[in-house]
C-alpha cells in the first residue's frame, strides 16, 4: 500500500541560501509526525512543499501514489480536498463570523447549504466553540481561534493535517490543549498529522519525531 504522502530527494534553495538539502519523507494514514530544528532548519520550507504551497528545486512529492499537481487549478483543488493547513496565526477572515471561516473552504470548493453548516457545527461541537460561531475573530480568545482554525481545515474531510508552529505562542497548558484537539481530530476524523514546532513536549507525543538541521535530517 502507498503512503499517504511520499516525498523523495528534496531540494529547495531560496537565492543562494539551500534550505533542504535531499529531504525524504513518508506518511502513513492516521499517522502523526513532529519535525523538530531550531529556526532556519528548514521546518516550514518542507511543509510548505508537503502543502504544495512552494514546488521543490529537485525532487518528487506523490499523494497516494500519485505526483502531486504542479500548478493552477488542479493544485488547487488537489490543496482544498486533500490537506487541512492550520498556522501559528490563525489567519482568520477579519469581517466573517467564526462560522463563516470555517466553511471558507468548503464555499472555495462550491459546497454551500445546509450539509457543509451541519457538518461546521458538529466539528465545532467537537471541538467546544458551538457557542462562538456567530462571534468575529476580535471577538474571540486566543485559543477559540485556534479552535476555530482547526476546524477550518478539517470541514473538507482532508486526509492529512499541516500545522506549522501551531503551539509558537503557545505556553504549556496550551500546548497540551492543541494536542488533545490534534488528538481528537486524528481519532475521530481519522487525519494524519505532520506538525512542524519547537515544542519539545508537543513533539514527544508524536508516533514519530524527526529533527531538521541545515536542511538535513539528524
């Protein structure tokens, strides 16, 4: 059986600074991997390219066996179907309710009525911010937001969830928060999980744990 995601020979250079450097990497279904490196290792380079949000300088990505799409509309439909993205600021919509940002994909994809709001409000459920929905991002705490963007990424059932440095101004109660919602959304929504962090604890209940040095893995 293919790997969810399957990245071999990774290369990726910004001007003359190399940033990955022959990076392989593979991930399973239900699987949660954390990469771990100090800033400028490489972290975000790499899930960027798992996100096909950047195109590797050398190398191949394959989504369940299959290349991943180069560009236009075929990367991004492959991005809105496939792959959930949370961030270490939640970039959330300013003027949409909390609602409303978390069916913006599922309305990016043409879902619109009363099934994608059904299932918005049973993740919300899920995840404890029923209550918010029709509050604007100002008007929610720091970790409703990030409630509210996990859920974002999951309204189109993707396979596989990306966090880049979800738990970067995090402190440790809230990091052990953002794992239990990681958790919850693995267990219950069976995605994989490839969380980029400094969080040595976040790290540590991962099934795997990968360290990124010089754009190499140690």
């Amino acid at each position: 059986m293919s790997h969810l995601i399957e990245a071999q020979n990774l290369h990726k250079s910004y001007g003359s600074l190399q940033v990955l450097q022959g990076i392989d990497f593979s991930l399973n279904s239900s699987e949660f991997v954390a990469i771990t490196g100090a800033s400028g290792s490489g972290k975000s380079t790499l899930l960027h390219l798992l996100a096909g949000l950047d195109q590797p300088d050398q190398g191949q990505l394959a989504f369940e066996g299959l290349p991943y799409p180069q560009s236009g509309k075929a990367l991004d439909l492959f991005r809105n179907q496939s792959l959930g993205l949370v961030f270490q600021f939640h970039h959330l919509m300013p003027e949409l309710t909390a609602l409303e940002n978390i069916l913006l994909p599922a309305m990016i994809a043409g879902n619109y009525g009363t099934k994608p709001e059904a299932h918005a409000r049973a993740i919300a459920e899920r995840l404890d911010v029923a209550d918010r929905l029709n509050h604007r991002p100002d008007e929610l705490s720091g970790g409703e937001q990030q409630r509210i963007a996990i859920a974002r990424a999951l309204i189109n059932q993707p396979k596989v969830l990306l966090a880049d440095e979800p738990s970067g101004n995090l402190d440790r109660g809230r990091s052990e928060e953002l794992y239990r919602l990681l958790d919850e959304s693995r267990k219950v929504w069976n995605v994989a999980i490839v969380v980029a962090t400094h969080s040595d604890w976040l790290a540590s209940k991962a099934d795997r744990r990968l360290h990124l040095q010089d754009g190499q893995w140690t």
